[in-house]
C-alpha cells in the first residue's frame, strides 16, 4: 500500500480540545486511517489549553502578520496523533470556550481566527513546512471552510481539497466588509466563490469549492438536498451533489469499551449483562435518583438544544415518568431549556435530575449503567452518543432521521424475529410520536428476555472507526490519483 499523506484542518480535536462530536472525530480518525497507509496531520489553533499540551512542539512555519499579530505554526505528537497548533496568542490563547466569551456569546472577532486558521492551512497545504506535502487536504466544517477556497484561488497545482460537513446548522456566516481582511482576489467574491447572500459565507465557500464535499452519514448526505434540511444550503448542494457522499462515523472502540472502561464501576461485555445493574445503582445514586433496579432509566448526553429535542423531552416528562421511568440528563445548553430542566427536576425529585456540565468520565458512567439513551433529534448528521449506547448496551430511543436512521435498527416484531432490532426509532419527529416511542419502550422493557436480546443486538453492531476509515481512504487515493 502506497503511503499518502492529508493535513486535516479543524477547530477542535480529542481529548486536546472538544465541545462536541467534531472534536471525536477529528481525534480518532487519523488513527484508523493509519491501518489504511494513510498519515494524516492536524492543524488545530493554539487556544490556552492546546499550548499548554504542547509546549514542547517545534517550530515549522512562521508568518510574521496574520491577522494583527505574528503567527508560529508548531508541530509535536500527543499520543500518536501528530498536531500542528496554529500558534497566535492574539487570536487563540484566551480563557474558555473556544467560541464563546465568558459573556456566552461570539467572540467578536471569529471571523479573523478562523480565517487565519484556513489561511495557516492553506500554507502547510503548499508545503511550508519543510519536508510535508500533502496530497489531500481535509477541511472540518466552516472553522476551516475557506482552505479550499485559498487554495482554489491561489496558484497551481495544488492538493486536492475535501469539505466534511459536520453539521449544516453551523456556517460562519459574515458581513461582506471582512471580504476585503481575507486576502482573496476581488473575483473571488461571487456567487461561484466565498459570497453567501451578499455576506461571506465560510461553509458555503468550502461547499462551493472543495473538489469533494463529505458529511457524516448518508442520509443526511441525502437530507441536506432537500430544502427542508438544507438551510440555505440544498440548491448549491444540490449543484454538487454527484461530488457529495455520506461516511457514517465511528466511535474509538478503545475509549469506549465497557470491558475495559476505567470510568465505570464495574466492567461487562455482553456475556454478563447483569453486571451492569451494579452501574445502574451508581449512577442512581451519583444523581439522586432512587435506588430502584426496576425503574426504567433514561439518559441524555447531550446539548439541550432544539436541535436535539430537548424541548420534545421536557414536554412529554409525563407519559416517561407515568410508565415508571427515571430520567438523568448530562448538559447543558439553551438558557430557557436549562431553566426548563432545573424547574422538573423540582417537580420530581429522585426521578429527573440534570448535571449540568462537560463532564467524559460521567459520560462513560451514564452508558455504562443507564438502561435507555433518549435521542429525539430534529435532525442529525450522524450522532455520536447512539454509537456509544450500542457499544455499552444502552437501548437508543431515536428520531428516524440523519444518522440516527443509518445506525439503528427499529425493534419491530419482525425485526426482533430476524434476530436484529437494536432501539426503537420513531417519525416524524413530534410530542405524540415521541411520547408512543416511550410507550413502546416501556412496554418492551417490562419483557426483560426481549429487552436483553435488544441489548446483545446492540452490542454486535460495527461502530468503529474501520469501516468508515476505508471509505475515507479509498476517497483520498482517488482525489489524489486525480490531482496528480
Ligand atoms: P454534537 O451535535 O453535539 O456534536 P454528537 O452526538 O455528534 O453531538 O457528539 C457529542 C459528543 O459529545 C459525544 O462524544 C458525547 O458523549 C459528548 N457529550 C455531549 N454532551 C456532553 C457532556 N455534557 N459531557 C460529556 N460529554 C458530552
């Protein structure tokens, strides 16, 4: 196997810095792509906590003035994953979330961090850094959505160019005065280009530009076609879509492993099931929920956002907690969703509570001791958190859309007698379709043997990183086999 090398470009990678699925995957997947004789380096930017896990990176690139400040790109490896931090203490090294200023809201100026990140990009891309010439570069959602169009604007030849989209709801949209800060030639701003509705839109540039568009199942490939999911997006998506595909994700089925999981109190596979009531009686406690091994418990781990459905829940609390559930939420989101939240677990104490934080290793211990996880999206590129629940034997509670169709098999009669059925799915995603799903799971609960079965269905699913891997790999020897 022929040796190619990719620089990834994206704003967040595990464990150096993460607020969401983005940053799972631009954290395992060079890994698996290295079983594929694929090496991949990542571009992340240097915030305050990614320098201090690399301070002893070195220097490979410097740009003197990036937008208001001088710029080092700096390389090290941190556990096998081979970095390149995009060091500007002007834009990057600040307190906190790396979107968000203490007052929750944007930074003010996002629109230069993250187009000094593409551009950073952009110059590794054509080789900076002595020694690294990439033949693919992958570009993560809008944080790096201008690579391409750098390097589409800029001169030839250069590597191929690959957008994945993450999640469409998010798309770096800016007014058309930071056009003139980009460095982009004046054409470049157009509808062919970077110009998004007479903004500057970053996403929409990579869309428009990149060679190949991915996203993260196929069918939210297939949804975001369509105006109902496209936001804005679907005509040119649609313009492009003999060059857009869907690759599910995976899951690092190294950390999330309940045989060997150091978070959980007691390890199981599949052959013991049982122990996992030892988890559940934790987890009971660690929320202060009763310590009852019968009541059916639900777990979220999730944004509380409208996206997630996060208001679907807290609306049909009643019929989950009638049929005799629990309900333990891990985080946190929407200021009105939150208040929601606080005000039920209120209302039922011992029966709903919320932690309101990032919290990995209380994620580890919600799969590895809840009975159900609650996922009722309005939509979802992939979903990461019922890829986990396979893996631990967490039965998945889902909307049928984007990923969560892909990845979980309903558990109709017919299915169950097949020998699959690993969660129960419901459509469209409504308060009266959600609320006959808790039914449904209700009842399949009481029939421990069934629900038991539904677990083992669960935990044989592929969920890794493999498959995936190699469709990402076949992708860039052919994008590079073209480029050549
Ligand atoms: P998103 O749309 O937020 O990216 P995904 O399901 O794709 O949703 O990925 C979410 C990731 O973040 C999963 O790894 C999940 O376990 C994790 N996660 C979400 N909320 C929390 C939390 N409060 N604490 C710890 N991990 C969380």
């Amino acid at each position: 196997m022929s040796h190619l090398s990719v620089l990834a470009i994206a704003s967040e990678a595990f464990p150096l810095v993460k607020t969401g699925g983005l940053a799972d995957v631009v954290g395992a997947l060079p890994a698996a792509l290295r079983r594929e004789g694929v090496a991949v380096r990542t571009l992340i930017p240097g915030y305050r906590r990614v320098l201090a896990a690399t301070w002893d990176a070195t220097v490979v690139h410097t740009m003197p003035a990036l937008h208001g400040g001088a710029a080092r790109i700096r390389a090290s490896s941190v556990d096998g994953f081979d970095v390149l931090v995009l060091d500007a203490p002007h834009l990057f090294d600040r307190p906190g979330n790396p979107y968000l200023g203490p007052d929750r809201k944007a930074w003010p100026d996002n629109a230069q961090r993250f187009a000094a990140l593409a551009a950073a990009g952009a110059a590794l891309a054509r080789g900076a850094a002595a020694g690294f010439a990439p033949h693919v570069v992958h570009a993560h959602d809008w944080q790096a959505g201008l690579v391409p169009a750098y390097l589409h604007f800029g001169p030839a030849p250069r590597p191929a160019t690959v957008m994945t989209v993450h999640n469409l709801a998010f798309q770096g949209q800016y007014p058309r005065s930071v056009f003139a800060e980009l460095g982009l030639p004046p054409h470049a701003f157009g509808i062919d280009g970077v110009e998004y509705y007479g903004d500057v839109g970053y996403l929409k540039a990579g869309i428009a530009l990149a060679d190949c568009i991915t996203t993260v199942s196929p069918t939210y490939a297939a949804e975001i076609r369509s105006p109902d999911a496209g936001m804005g997006l679907d005509g040119l998506l649609r313009k492009r879509a003999d060059v857009l595909l869907g690759i599910r994700n995976g899951i690092d089925d190294d950390v999330w492993n309940p045989a060997s999981d150091p978070h959980i109190a007691v390890r199981y596979d599949a052959t013991c099931l049982e122990f996992r009531a030892q988890n559940k009686n934790a987890l009971q406690a660690r929320f202060g929920l009763a310590p009852d091994p019968d009541a059916l418990l639900f777990a979220i781990v999730s944004r509380l956002t409208w996206q997630k459905g996060s208001d679907l829940v807290l609306d049909t609390l009643p019929e989950l907690l009638h049929t005799g559930g629990q309900l333990a939420v891990l985080g946190s989101g929407d200021a009105e969703l939150e208040h929601r939240f606080a005000a039920a677990v209120k209302a039922h104490p011992g029966r709903v509570a919320i932690v309101r934080d990032l919290d990995e290793p209380l994620a580890h211990q919600m799969h590895g001791g809840a009975d159900a996880l609650l996922m009722p999206s309005r939509f979802e590129p992939c979903g990461l958190t019922q890829l986990i629940a396979l893996r631990y034997g967490v039965v998945p509670v889902v909307a049928r859309v984007g990923g969560l169709a892909d990845t979980i098999v309903d558990a109709s009669e017919m299915a169950l007698a097949a020998g699959a059925g690993t969660g129960i799915q419901f459509a469209p995603t409504t308060r009266e379709m959600l609320e006959a799903a808790l039914d449904r799971t209700a009842r399949l609960w009481r029939d421990r043997s069934v629900w038991h079965r539904i677990q083992r269905h669960a935990m044989r699913c592929d969920v890794g990183w493999r498959r995936p891997a190699r469709e990402y790999a076949t992708l860039f020897r052919q994008l590079a086999a073209r480029a050549a």
